[in-house]
C-alpha cells in the first residue's frame, strides 16, 4: 500500500496556511465589526463546550490506527465496520451530552465573565454546542481517510468548509453579530462531515448504500473502546489546557486581556499546526509499518524529527519576528502585550513541537501512559502557577507559568515513550543538515523556475 506521505504533508501544511489565512481574515473582521471584547467572549463560550469531552468513551480514539492496521491486512470491510462503529456511537454520545451539559455549562460559563456579558454568553451557548457536536463527528469521519493514507482528502474537505465559514460569518455577522459567526461555523463542520463520509466511501465501501453508517460491530466497539479509553483520557486532559488557561486569564485579566491572549494564542497556533499538520499522519503511518511484514519505523521517525526540529525553528521563529506586523495588521496598532505573548508561545510551542514525533510514536504503539502525565502537567500545573502570578498581579507571568507547563509536559512524556527505543528526542546534526540542504535546493530550484 502507498503511504502517500508526500501528498499527505502537503496537502495538510496547506489545509494550516489557507485556515490559518481565513483564521486571521474572520478575526480582523470580528474585532472590527464587534470589538476584542465580543471575540474573547465567542472563545470562552467555546472553550466551555469543550468540556463535554469528559463523557466520551473513547470510541473514536486512535480509530486511524485500527483503520490502518485493518488496511495493513487488506480487509477493507473490517475497515469500514470499524468506522461504522465509531459513528454511531459517537452520533449518540454527543448529541445526550450537548442536552445534559446545557444547564452546566451555563454556571461555569457564569462563574467567568462580568454581569453584564452573561446574557450574550448564554444565548450563544446552545450555537457553541451544536458547533462541538458537528466538530466532532467530522472529526470521527475523517480519521478513516487518515487511516486509509489519505490524508490529502481530508486537508481538501477541510479548506474547502474553512473557506466556506468565511464566506457565511461575512455574509452573517453584521445582521446577526456572535450568532452569525456560530451558524458560519455549524454550516462548515456539517457540509464537511457528509463530504468525508462520502470520500470514506469511495475509498473503503462497496457500494453507495455504505454512505449510510450501518456496519455497527460490538467487537469492533470493544477493540476500539480498550484502546481508545486510555487515549481518549489523554485528549481529555489535553483539552483541558486551553480552557483552564482561558478561565484563569478571564478571572485575573479580564475580557479584554483574554482577547488580547486568543489573537495572540490563535496566531502563534496557526504556525504551529503548519509544522505538526503533516507530522499527525505518523500515526497511521507507524501503525502500518509495525504491521507489515519486513517494515521498520526508524528511519520514517528519524526523519520526521529532523524535519520538525528544522521547520519548527524556521516557522516559530518567523512568525514571533513578524508579530509585531500581526497586531498592526489585526488591531491596526502595535500591542506590546500581543508582542510578549506571541513571543512567550512561539518558545512554549516549538518545545511542544520537537517531542511530537515520540508523541505520535507512543499513540502507534499503543504506550501512552506517559502522554496522559505530560498532558496532566500542561493542562493543570501551568495554568495553576499562572492563577498563583495573577493574583501577584505579575500579568506577564501568567503566560509565562502557562507555556512552562506546556513545555515540561511535553519533554517529560516524550523523553519516557523512547527511554527503551533505538531512537532519539533531537535529530542527529546530519539529519538536521541534510533537511536544510534539501529546503535550500527546493528554494532554489523553486526561485529559478520563476525567473524563468
């Protein structure tokens, strides 16, 4: 079977630079239209919705994996069973969740923002959960192209749905303010989740009455369920970062401060996605060749880490140099704060970045206890030193502590997933040269056909 590596990285950095370009349009765009205030508002309000991945079970968890491994013996219906399986039950999860966590997610909601923001909050919250339930089963939909190697249908689906969610919040969002942002962005994950069921399909399926999702199997469930409960409790914790972090800006900074962090947050974010887009596909990848005959997954890994650790130092790097142009260009002046901060996570994520190959090594593999510790002291150790500098009134150390955490966790967890491994955390100096003399060569030959 093709790995289709090459189309995969591709396609999947551009699904980053055309979402995170329509990101950065759709932000400038809200700030101006609605002020920081109401865009710090929509990412709370969504960060809060976040939290109903605390009931999943893990049925979708690594289903790349099984799909691969499934491929790796050339049984595509047991392939499709399994993507069945994982759709079904995630439909019907999802869906008691985001009716039962209505009422609480109101008071926690409540508990982080001013008197004053509370009734726009609330009215948002029922968009915000529709938005995470399609969110989801998109996602479960695309893991079987991930799994089938085909990871360029899914970075096509996916700019296609981003650029439509640009297209409806621009159309909605002077007529209906937050709430026009929301249906933008239930409009793109539901056409984008039927347009990757029907490219599964075309792929795995047998005929076109597959579109429907009926190959439910227990036994598929119960695979899929033993693995993916242990997966799934580490993207849980790792969900947590990001909304226990915006809850202790929001608590001792404010709205405006908030807003400042998720401009900031989102564009370091972005870059970083264009870096680990392509490298996320390991997974399906690893768990191939582990199940093949005559396969090793030592040099695919050894070149991955030197291709991480020199696009990750480029990439971050520029983006914290262009930061200053980035909050001219999306606050129409230079914010210091916005500065410090893009600065603070261009380091926190390039730390962050560097381990994702051992990372993604350990999820293949089956071994991701210490995934679940790392995520463990992201999510809860930085963001509680963050609370402890807020109440100092050390402003600039809350993203500090923050991005600490981030950094710790992710070297710890990577460093114990190769400790019994012929295998390194940083590239060898070879492989980190022999990147740059093959990005030199592309830059050049790429100049020299544009001269011509």
């Amino acid at each position: 079977m093709n790995l289709n590596l090459r189309s995969n990285a591709v396609w999947s950095a551009l699904e980053v630079i055309i979402s995170g370009l329509s990101m950065f349009v759709l932000y400038r765009y809200v700030a101006i239209e609605l002020g920081v205030d109401k865009l710090g508002l929509w990412s709370l309000v969504l960060a809060t919705t976040s939290l109903a991945r605390f009931g999943d079970i893990g049925a979708a968890a690594g289903l790349g994996r099984f799909v691969a491994i499934a491929l790796s013996r050339n049984d595509k219906p047991l392939a499709l069973r399994y993507m069945d399986t994982a759709l079904i039950v995630n439909a019907g999860l999802y869906c008691v969740f985001a009716v039962g966590l209505y009422v609480p997610l109101q008071y926690a909601i409540l508990t982080a923002v001013d008197v004053g923001a509370a009734k726009d909050a609330i009215e948002l919250l029922p968009y915000a959960l529709t938005s995470f339930v399609c969110l989801n089963l998109f996602s479960v939909t695309v893991s079987g192209l991930v799994g089938a190697q085909r990871a360029d249908y899914k970075s096509k689906v996916a700019i296609i749905a981003n650029l439509m969610q640009l297209f409806f919040a621009v159309w909605l969002l002077s007529t209906h303010g937050l709430k026009g942002l929301a249906w933008a962005q239930i409009i793109q994950y539901a056409l984008a989740m039927v347009a990757g069921r029907l490219l599964v399909v075309k792929l795995i399926g047998s005929s076109i009455a597959d579109v429907v999702p009926r190959r439910f199997g227990v036994a598929a469930l119960k695979e899929l369920f033993q693995f993916g409960v242990k997966l799934q409790l580490a993207n849980i914790i790792s969900f947590l970062f990001e909304p226990l972090s915006k809850y202790v800006i929001s608590l001792v900074g404010g709205l405006h401060i908030l807003g400042l962090y998720e401009m900031s947050y989102r564009y370091i974010l972005q870059f970083r996605h264009v870096v680990v887009a392509p490298v996320q596909n390991l997974v399906s990848a690893f768990a191939y060749l582990e199940n093949a005959d005559g396969q090793t997954v030592k040099p695919l890994y050894e070149k991955a880490t030197a291709t991480v650790f020199v696009s990750a130092a480029t990439i971050l790097g520029g983006a914290v140099l262009f930061s200053p142009m980035a909050s001219f260009l999306l606050l129409n002046r230079i914010d210091y704060y916005f500065v410090f901060c893009s600065a603070v996570f261009g380091l926190g994520w390039f730390c962050n970045v560097v381990c994702t190959p051992a990372y993604l090594l350990g999820v293949s593999r089956g071994s991701i206890t210490w995934n679940i510790v790392g995520h463990g002291v992201a999510s809860f150790i930085g963001p509680s030193l963050a609370w402890c500098f807020g109440q100092l009134g050390l402003q600039h150390g809350i993203v500090v502590m923050i991005m600490l955490g981030l950094s710790i966790g992710s070297i710890m967890s990577a460093m114990m997933n190769l400790r019994n491994a012929d295998l390194s955390l940083l590239p060898s100096r070879s492989g980190v040269y022999e990147i740059i003399d093959k990005s030199r060569i592309a830059v050049r030959n790429l100049i020299r056909s544009g001269v011509k």
